[in-house]
C-alpha cells in the first residue's frame, strides 16, 4: 500500500494535523501494524517538497508549533491517478513454501513433515483470523477475508504438493 497516496486521500476530506492523520490512517487501514510518527512526518515532508499538499495553517502548541496540512490540486490528481491504476496481482511463481520443500527433498529431510507444520500454522492463522472477523467490523471482515481466501489458496497448494510428492522426488532428485 502507498503511504503517500493514502495519507493524501486521507486530506481530500478536508485539513488535518499528522497525528489526526496518523490515527486516522491507523484505524482504518493498519489493524495489525500502526504507522510510526517519524514515517507520517517522513511522508508529509515528501508530499510537501513535491507540492502534493501544502501547510494550511501554522498553530501554537504546547511543545513545538503544529502543522495542519491540506492537499493541493495536484495531490488531488495523484489520488485519481492512483485509484484509477489496477494492482498488479502477487504472482507466487516462486515462493518461500516451494523452496523448502524441494530444499527438503534435496536434504533427505521430510518433505511430509515440512508440508504438515505448515498446514498446522495455516489453519492456526485461519482460526485467528475467523475470530477477529467475527469481533470486527466491516472494515475489518474485508480485510480477514482477504487474508482467508490467500490462506485458502495456499492450503490447497500444500494438499496438492503433498499428492504430488512422490513425482516431485523423482523429478528432483534425478
């Protein structure tokens, strides 16, 4: 996710201080990791130098003066530009799950275990996020749901490398 283009979409609804937008950007899109202050300010820097926003008020505060930031027309454009652009799919042509496998095959390890703890921990991460599913809201249902139909893909991955084991040896190790 950018940063950037979230926090410039978070002020088209009207100017904010970085810690309205940091809170606001935590509660709606950062469930699991909150946004760090210094990144937020790093981010609001950056836009400000490229003229995406603009400081639309300085105010006194109790330690050092207080910024409230406000988009520019042309932040505006980046936003649209943004949104209007698909995201490119995550390909796993090669992943992480596949290497250990074949590492194991190549190791004389157990293949079969390999496939079994990592099954164990899908169905782990599934039932955790089934339960924080249940207690969100929308915002975050979306999101488990998300995550639970990736978790899905790779179960059945897992249950069809475990069927092809005995080819994939074969293959590997000739």
């Amino acid at each position: 996710m950018s940063i950037g283009q979230t926090i410039l979409g978070l002020l088209e609804a009207g100017p904010r201080h970085g810690y309205d937008l940091k809170r606001a950007y935590d509660e709606r899109f950062s469930h699991s990791r909150p946004l760090h202050f210094g990144q937020v300010y790093a981010t609001l820097s950056r836009l400000l130098k490229n003229g995406l926003v603009e400081i639309d008020a300085v105010e006194p505060g109790e330690g050092p003066e207080r910024k409230r930031y406000a988009i520019t027309t042309a932040g505006v454009t980046d936003v649209q530009q943004w949104l209007s652009q698909p995201e490119r799919p995550d390909l796993y042509l090669q992943n992480t799950l596949y290497t250990k496998v074949v590492l194991a095959l190549l190791t004389g390890r157990s293949a079969t275990d390999l496939l079994d703890i990592q099954r164990a921990e899908h169905l782990r991460m599934m039932r955790e996020l089934t339960r924080r599913k249940a207690g969100g809201d929308l915002a975050d249902q979306l999101i488990c749901d998300h995550a639970l139909f990736h978790l899905e893909a790779d179960l059945r991955w897992l249950e069809l490398t475990a069927a092809r084991l005995d080819d994939l040896v074969s293959e590997v190790t000739a």
